[in-house]
C-alpha cells in the first residue's frame, strides 16, 4: 500500500466513533478543488508511511480505537486495497471507507465481502457535469452504478458534496437530490481557499458566494437529514 500519513486521532472522520485516518495516495480524478493535493500527485509525496508502520500503531490501538477511516487520494485504485482492509479488520477495527465511485466492481467486492462498516462517497456535481467538475474523462455508467451498490448495500454511508461557488449553482443541488434521494444522510460541505490542487480556481472563486443554508433548506425534504460541515 501507499500511505500519505495517518491521523492518529479523529472525532469527526468516522461519526459517533474514536477512529484514525490513514490516507492513500494517487487519485483518478483532478478536482481543482481538492485540498490534499500531495496525495493527488505522486511527485508531491514527502511523507510516504510504510503499511508496517501503520498496522503496528493499530495493533498498539486496538483497546483505545474503534475504527479506522480510509480516505486519500483515492482509495480504490490501489492494487492491495482488499488486503490492507483484510489486515485492518483482523484486528479488530471498523472500517469506515471514503471514495469517488469510480471503482463500481472493486467497490462491489468490498461490500459483497462485508469488508467495511461505513462507506462516504463524494458526490463531485450533478452527473452531467461530472466531466468538467472533475478534470476528467468520467465513465458517468460507472458513477451511477456506485450510487446503486451503496444505497442498497444496507451498509451505513453517507453523500456529500465540496460546494464550490464558480462550479455548482443551486440548480446543480437540485438535480443530485433527484438522483440520490432517499439516501439517510447528505452533506454539504464549505470550501475554503487554501491549499488546492489547482491555484487558478481562486480567480474563478473570487466573489463568487452560494448560500449552503439556502440549498440545504430546498432539498432536505429528499433525504433522511442534510447537514453543513464548515
């Protein structure tokens, strides 16, 4: 595995669990937007962590931590991703699962197996956009197809969207709330500049404002709850 770091400590990561996150590194995706760019792109790495090394602080753990959030980058285009998770549940650990969708047959492996406990998946922009939100070439069939596997996993999981004023509008929210609607919990997420991968979305940004409030109130009715994280 290719590990970015680890959080030794999160409250917020894994919901209503004491857990650690471990970070991947590589994504298939090129969101200008996105905050960890050192796990985007593999020349940015300084940090790498051996698997060794963070299975051995799981293991000196397992009586203070519940769950393990695994996060990146993005997970599921690592190679030995089913073994690391393998690894992490021998122990003991909860595995709480963060990914883009983009992996629909590794993804359906992984809940066939009954390998994770959580799943979070970005939703990056309504599907027709999901092109140009992302910097990439999307198989939209793919996308859908994670939606599906997730929403009728009976695993828990959760939706949520980096709201980016200059690339979502309201309309935008209005159409991903027909498309995953019913799902338990959606979260709308405040992008704040900063470090991102792409330093000319500033210009984009700039002065450019969407009222999280506003949005959550018009779709909430779609979803067992909608919540900001600031």
């Amino acid at each position: 595995m290719l590990l970015g770091g680890y959080q030794k400590l999160t409250l917020i990561d894994y919901p209503g669990k004491l857990a650690t996150t471990v970070f991947t590194v590589g994504c298939n995706f090129r969101c200008p937007f996105c905050h960890n760019p050192e796990l985007v792109n593999l020349k940015l790495v300084h940090d790498e962590k051996s698997e060794k090394e963070f299975l051995d602080f799981l293991k000196k753990r397992q009586d203070k931590l519940e769950g393990v959030c695994i996060t990146g980058g993005e997970p599921l285009i690592q190679p030995d991703i089913v073994d690391f998770i393998k690894k992490i549940k021998k122990l003991g650990f909860l595995v709480k699962l963060d990914t883009n969708g983009a992996r629909p047959d590794l993804l359906k492996k992984i809940i066939d197996a009954r390998l994770v406990d959580y799943i979070a998946m970005d939703i990056k922009n309504q599907i027709r956009n999901y092109g140009k939100t992302t910097n990439t070439k999307i198989d939209k069939g793919r996308i859908n197809l994670s939606v599906d596997l997730i929403m009728h996993s009976r695993i828990p999981y959760e939706f949520r969207t980096t709201v980016v004023p200059g690339i979502h509008t309201g309309k935008d929210f209005e159409e991903i709330a027909k498309w995953i609607k019913g799902a338990p919990a959606y979260y709308l997420q405040e992008y704040r500049e900063g470090k991102i991968l792409d330093p000319r979305l500033k210009k984009k940004t700039k002065g450019k404002t969407l009222n999280l409030e506003n949005i959550k109130k018009k779709i909430e009715n779609n979803f067992g709850k909608v919540e900001i994280r600031r």
